[in-house]
C-alpha cells in the first residue's frame, strides 16, 4: 500500500473518531443528567460560591447588631408576637458555626428574657449549618420535616447545645468564639450571605417564633446578607396562607407577616 494511501485512510479514521465523539458528547450534554441545576454541566462553569471571606472580622459586630435589633421592629410593618419584636436577643456565627457576636434590643440584658440568649446562639447555629452556598434554609422551614412521621425526625440529636455556653446576660461575650452547637427548627434562624457564598448565621429570639423570624429576616437584610434570591428566599411559609408545604410553619399568637396580619396559634381546648 503506498504511503499516500496511508494518510489518506489515517485521515478519514481521525475525522470520524472526532464525529463520533462529537456526537456523544451532544447527547450527553443534552441529557436532564447533564442539564438541570446542580448537574454534571454546571461543575464546567466558573466558581459560583466560596470565595467570600467568613470570618468574624468580616461579619457584622454586636454594636452593629444591636442597633439593627432596635432598627428592625421599625421597618417593614408590624412584626407581631407578644411584644412586637422590641426584647430580642441576636447572635451571629461564622461559616465555621464559631460565635462572632451577641446582642440584645434591651438597655439592661435580663430584661429580656435570658434564657432566650442561648436560642438565639443555637438559631444561628442551625440556620448556618443546614443552609448550603446556593440553598439558604431558615430554621421556620425545619419545623414540619423534624416532626415525628417526617423525614427528619431526630435531626436534631448529633447537635445538642454546648452546656458551658451557658452565660448569664452580662456575660454574653463569653462565648466568642466557640462552637456552641443546638438545633432550633422553628422561626428565628437564618443563614448570611455574601456574594452567592454562605458567611454564617443569624439568630433571634425573644417574642413567639413567627415574630422571631420577622426580626431575623429584617436585621438581615438590613445588613445587607440576604441569599442570591432576595430576602424572602426562605421566608417562613403558612398553610392558611400558602396552601400544603413540607416546609410550613405553625402560626403563632398575632401571626404577621412582611407587615400583613396572617392569623393566631388555635387556642388550647379540653385541659
């Protein structure tokens, strides 16, 4: 066979190999495998999360949230609860789950309840550790999925609240730094955002849950760390209102939500 013969059949053998594989790699590519969100495709495409600092020196202080702990109840429209969200607690943890800072809306800390202190710190916690950089989850979407019968049930369990963060209110402080740990799964606790990357937690308690929420998603977006999606990404989610959810939350006494009344926790009968 001559040498022209040769490269002419190498030839042909190249084009068609690079068809073949051009075809391939066309139905791979078109494949839901491939194409949907979170898919095989996306891994091709530039960074989308990560790369925001998280530290506590990059989150906000307790003067900065203190003042939005007074702030909040101010904006958006009545908040609800009990008091309206004027006796909050707040805390902030990092990426890490480490606490950064701790406030209270009070001028003296035990007048606010003090055992909401340790709520607000394991409301960060969670809302920090079950949020991922491109799928915030607020702790009032925890509630129906950790009730006996759901899907997670018990989740609760591998994360119990670290005793020794256990301070009295002049002592807030004390805990900076460490990992205290807690699952909450009602409202109160949302991730932080920066940049499509998740930076931490925040948490507040000191009125009913739904009012919790309300303060949380507020001081949040006053501090500029809401998710990709806005700040009703992972808004706390009714049934009367919104219809079946494995994400709803109960409604609390003077249930408001984003300024509108929604409606009251059902009254206790037979007891």
């Amino acid at each position: 066979m001559s040498r022209i013969r040769i490269r002419i059949i190498t030839a042909i053998i190249g084009i068609v190999t690079l068809f073949i594989a051009g075809c391939s790699q066309s139905s791979r590519t078109g494949s839901p495998g491939e194409t949907q969100q979170g898919a095989a495709s996306d891994l091709n495409g530039p960074p989308q999360a990560g790369a925001s600092p998280s530290t506590c020196k990059d989150l906000p202080s307790a003067g900065d949230l203190r003042a939005w702990l007074r702030q909040a109840p101010g904006v958006e429209g009545e908040a609800g609860g009990l008091f309206s969200g004027r006796r909050q607690w707040a805390s902030i943890v990092n990426r890490q789950g480490e606490i950064c800072a701790t406030a209270v809306a009070t001028d003296e800390p035990a007048s606010a309840w003090p055992g909401r202190q340790a709520i607000a710190k394991a409301k960060a916690y969670t809302a920090n550790a079950y949020s991922a950089d491109d799928s915030p989850l607020s702790t009032a979407r925890l509630y129906t999925l950790t009730q006996p019968g759901h899907s997670l049930w018990g989740v609760g369990e591998p994360n119990p609240f670290n005793a020794a963060c256990l301070v009295t209110p002049a002592r807030m402080d004390a805990t900076n730094g460490m990992v205290c740990g807690g699952s909450i799964a009602f409202g109160g606790g949302v991730p932080l955002y920066k940049d499509k990357t998740r930076v931490g937690g925040l948490g507040t308690s000191g009125d009913t849950a739904c009012a919790d929420h309300e303060i949380a998603k507020r001081i949040r977006h006053l501090a500029h760390l809401d998710p990709e999606k806005g700040e009703f990404a992972d808004d706390i989610i009714y049934t009367s209102a919104d219809g079946p959810s494995p994400f709803a939350h109960p409604l609390c006494a003077n249930t408001w939500r984003n300024g509108v009344k929604v409606g009251d926790e059902a009254t206790a009968t037979g007891y």
